[in-house]
C-alpha cells in the first residue's frame, strides 16, 4: 500500500489535492492545524493508488507519497 504522508502544519486547507485525487479518498479533518487551517487527510488509504497526483497538486509541497517499487490496480468505488 503507498504511504502518504501529509505534513499538517504545512496544509492551508486549498482543498486542491482533494479535487486532485482520482479515488476521492482526501478529505479536510475536522481539527484545525497551528496556521489555524482544517488540514487535508487520507480517509481511506487501502484505496490509494500511488499516482502521486495529490502531491504534485499541492502548492504547499504538504504532501509526501511513497509507492516506489509497488504496482496497484485502480479500485472503483
Ligand atoms: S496518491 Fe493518488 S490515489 Fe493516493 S491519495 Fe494521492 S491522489 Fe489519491
Ligand atoms: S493541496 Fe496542499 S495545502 Fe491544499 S489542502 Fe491539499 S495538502 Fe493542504
């Protein structure tokens, strides 16, 4: 499974990574971060693809994906 790594205190709530995603699996959390911004999170990781697009979509460079090496499937839903 990739790992996504979204580092709070960097996400200014843009929602850009959410509209990004082909899975629709980003969502804001309810918690605010230390900017005072609801924070992006993965909801449902084992949907993850690993395309990365949410991380190339961040002006904020908030989001880390790793998935090197690992072949998904794309997972309708
Ligand atoms: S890597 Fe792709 S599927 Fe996974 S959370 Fe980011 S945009 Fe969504
Ligand atoms: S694109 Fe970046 S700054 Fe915008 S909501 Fe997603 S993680 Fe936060």
């Amino acid at each position: 499974m990739p790992l996504i790594k979204v580092v709070n205190d960097k996400c200014k709530g843009c929602e850009l990574c959410i509209n990004a995603c082909p899975q629709k699996i980003i969502r804001l959390s309810d918690k605010i971060n230390t900017q005072g911004f609801r924070y992006a999170q993965v909801v449902d990781k084992p949907r993850c693809i690993g395309c990365k697009l949410c991380a190339l979509s961040c002006p904020d460079l908030a989001i880390e994906v790793f998935a090197e090496g690992c072949r998904y499937e794309f997972y309708p839903y």
